[in-house]
C-alpha cells in the first residue's frame, strides 16, 4: 500500500547541477502536483497535471520543468539549481473533483550550495 | 481570488486542554475546505474536509472544524489536546487549485 512515494529524499546539489525528482503513485490517480515548502510560507504549486501527457504551471514555475509521459509518474527537474531552490518539495495525487482530497508523499530534501 | 489566513504561526496548549487553531479564507466560488496535519519529516495528511454537506466536520484524531459563511471562517478545534497531536496544521481551499494557509505549529506541554 505505497501511496505516494517520492525519490531521493534527500540531496545535494552543487549550484548549476541539474537533477530530476520522481514521484510515483500507485493509486490510479488523473492528476499530480508538485509543491514545495519554505519556512513561513506554506506549500506553493510549482507544476501540475491533470492527465498522462499534460502539464501546466502554478504558482511558481520558474527554474523547473515537469513531465507526465506514464500516468502514474510526475518528473520535476532542475536543469540548473540554483540556491534559491534549497527547499523541501512534495509531490501529491488525488482523482480530481474539488472535493477529493491529496495524497502527499513524504518529500524531497533539496540543498543547493 | 481565493487565499487562506491562518492566526498563529505557533500555538501552545497543555495537555488536556482545549485546542483551537484558526482559519479565515477567501474565495469567490463557495468553497471547498480542508485541513491536512504535517507530522516531522512526512508529507501531510488529510484531518477533515468541507464540502457543503454538513457545518460542523468531524475529522480523524478527535479533530473537528465548523464552517460558518458569515465569518468565512473554518476553524480546527479538538477538546482535549494530545502530547501526539504536536504537529503543524494546515488550512486550504479550493476552487481552481488547491491554495495552502501558511501554517500553524502546535506544542502540547506535558
């Protein structure tokens, strides 16, 4: 009964390494989301999907890129990290609806030097 | 557009005593509320959500929320506070997208 589960958990990265977070659900989801969290800040939507093959931005997509090419994987990637990105990132899945709620995993430790 | 406010980037209760953890949102559409619990290092759970049914939302743990439009108010009580229930608390609403509060840290002191 995995849920969601992200990979790495932890990592860190060089300032201009690139590197690609992945997130799997196992639930048969449509769509997937992935946050990130800052101190004082709440989580904030960096990308989303609504379905295999789509992608769209939120609230603060610059510096990622995203991919869905199999429904129950979501790719975040960092083509060039950059310290401002040291932060913990969630992924989350849920069917759709405004009612259904997300289903996280336990995130990605991220430190940018 | 939609955004949620929570009172009290940190609350502290002792143990047994009353738990009450607030949330004020905004939306144009009614709402669909919720709140998610985030234990030390783990991703957040689902405590309750609102979605038009009923006011008064029973959520898992004890924990319960009343909606009141008036107020556009959806606060987290629990009666009784648990040294488990130390966490951080999160209220968000949606419409378009799912919209966190900033968060709330409970302490709870022996």
């Amino acid at each position: 009964n995995a849920g969601v589960t992200q990979t790495p958990k932890f990592r860190v990265l060089k300032t201009g390494q690139s590197m690609t977070l992945l997130c799997a659900q196992d639930m048969n989801h449509e769509y997937m989301y992935w946050y990130r969290q800052d101190p004082g800040m709440g989580l904030r939507l960096i990308h989303y999907s609504v379905g295999e093959g789509t992608t769209a931005k939120g609230e603060v997509p610059d510096g990622y890129n995203v991919s869905r090419l199999k429904k129950q994987n979501f790719l975040l990637g960092l083509e060039s990290a950059a310290p401002s990105q040291t932060s913990v990132y969630f992924c989350a899945s849920t069917r759709g609806g405004r009612n259904q709620p997300q289903h996280f995993g336990d995130g990605t430790r991220l430190s940018i030097l | 557009a939609q955004s949620v406010t929570q009172l009290g980037s940190h609350v502290s209760v002792s143990e047994g005593a009353l738990v009450l953890l607030r949330c004020n949102y905004s939306s144009s559409v009614p709402p669909y509320l919720f709140w998610y619990v985030q234990y030390p290092n783990q991703g957040l759970q689902l405590l309750l959500k609102y979605t038009s049914a009923a006011t008064l939302v029973k959520g898992i743990n004890g924990f319960e929320a009343e909606f009141k439009k008036s107020e556009t108010s959806f606060h987290l009580t629990k009666p009784s506070a648990h040294m488990s229930d130390a966490a951080e608390y999160f209220c968000a609403v949606f419409t378009d997208k799912l919209i966190f509060g900033t968060g709330t840290r409970l302490q709870v002191f022996p």
